[in-house]
C-alpha cells in the first residue's frame, strides 16, 4: 500500500464526511450555474440523496482502510459505531455553527 494511496482515500472519507454533514446541517445546498448569476436551493427531501451518497463514499473509505490494515471484525462494528457518532456530532455541530 502506498503513502500516496492511502492519503487519498482517507481525504475522500473525509470530504465525504464535512459533505454529508454540511447538507444535513444546512437541509439542503445551494447551487449555481457557472454562465449565470441565478442559484437553485435544493430542499431537504432532495438533497437526502446527496446526503446518502456521500455518507455512502465516506463509509466505503473507511471500510477500505480497515481492510488494508487486516483489522479484526470486531473493529469494524467499533468503527462503525464511532463513525455514526461522528456524524451525529459534526452535523450538530455545523448546524450551530452556520444558523
């Protein structure tokens, strides 16, 4: 396994992470178009999605490292356990933050 690998995925879980967090916190994002000065809020019901894609990334990152450091099972439901804390926190937190 490469340095440069695994400092890859570990950014991508991460991002995927502040992401995720961001659109719950935020309930929804906005977006806007590069050629004008109109943007779109996506609402909360739509941007789940988005919300889940990332969460899904971030997981599956994570599930990638355990897998290359041969981590016992029971790691893995401690890591999921702890990266479902993280979530909950983070988007509190973010929420408190940005409103």
């Amino acid at each position: 396994m490469h340095l440069a690998t695994f400092a890859s995925v570990v950014s991508l879980g991460l991002l995927g992470l502040i992401g995720g967090s961001l659109v719950l916190a935020q309930d929804g994002f906005t977006t806007s178009s590069r050629h004008g000065t109109w943007s779109v809020f996506v609402p909360a019901p739509q941007a789940y999605l988005m919300a889940a894609i990332l969460f899904a990334l971030s997981a599956l990152a994570l599930v990638w490292i355990l897998q290359q450091v041969r981590a016992r099972p029971s790691l893995y439901l401690a890591s999921g356990a702890l990266y479902g804390g993280a979530v909950v926190l983070l988007t509190r937190l973010l929420a408190r933050l940005l409103h």
